[in-house]
C-alpha cells in the first residue's frame, strides 16, 4: 500500500473559511458524522487497533502521528485522516503540544 491508499482532508481556509472547532465540527457532521471532541495529552499513544464503524480523525490543534496501512502521516490544525471500519491503525502525540481532535463515527 502506499500514501495514495490514505485519504486526507485538509481544510482549505480560502473555500471553507477560518478554521475552528465549529468550523469543523459543522463540516463533518454535513457529511453525515457523529463528532465528539477529545483532547490527548503528551505521550498519548495508541497501539495497532481497529474500529467496527467508519470514522474521520479532524486535528485542531497538536500535532497527531498516525499510522495506516503500514505508512505514517502527521496531522496537524485542519487535517483529517479518514480510518475505514476494520482497517488496523495508531496514532501518537508528537511534541509538547495536547492533541484537540474532533472523532467523527460516520451515520448509517
């Protein structure tokens, strides 16, 4: 697999506007998602795991190491990594900075 098998979203401020948590949230729930906001400190890591459900991981703010399909992206304010149901992944906390993420769980 490579890159190309990842799809990202980046907010684009010159279409969608400012970015913030509204912003965001707004945008991913009119694409049909549940969201639920988390903030994960320094040192968070989580392992190789999967989801029975599709999801969406929207960063605000932090920087967010994941993992999918044996590639790495780093997610940063205004990205989103898009984790089908099933498909094994993990994420990391890089640096200092807290994670603000927003989790959407898409509706069936």
């Amino acid at each position: 697999m490579s890159t190309q098998d990842i799809q990202l979203i980046h907010w684009d401020p010159d279409k969608e506007g400012e970015l913030s948590e509204q912003a965001m949230r707004d945008k991913l729930v009119a694409m049909g998602y549940q969201v639920s906001r988390y903030v994960y400190t320094e040192g968070t890591v989580f392992p190789d795991h999967n989801h029975d459900v599709d999801k969406i991981d929207a960063v605000l703010a932090g920087r967010f190491r994941m993992s999918m399909h044996g590639e790495y992206v780093m997610l940063e304010a205004g990205d989103c990594l898009v984790v089908p149901r099933g498909v094994v992944h993990s994420a990391e906390v890089i640096g200092e900075q807290a994670v603000i993420s927003l989790d959407a769980i898409k509706i069936d």
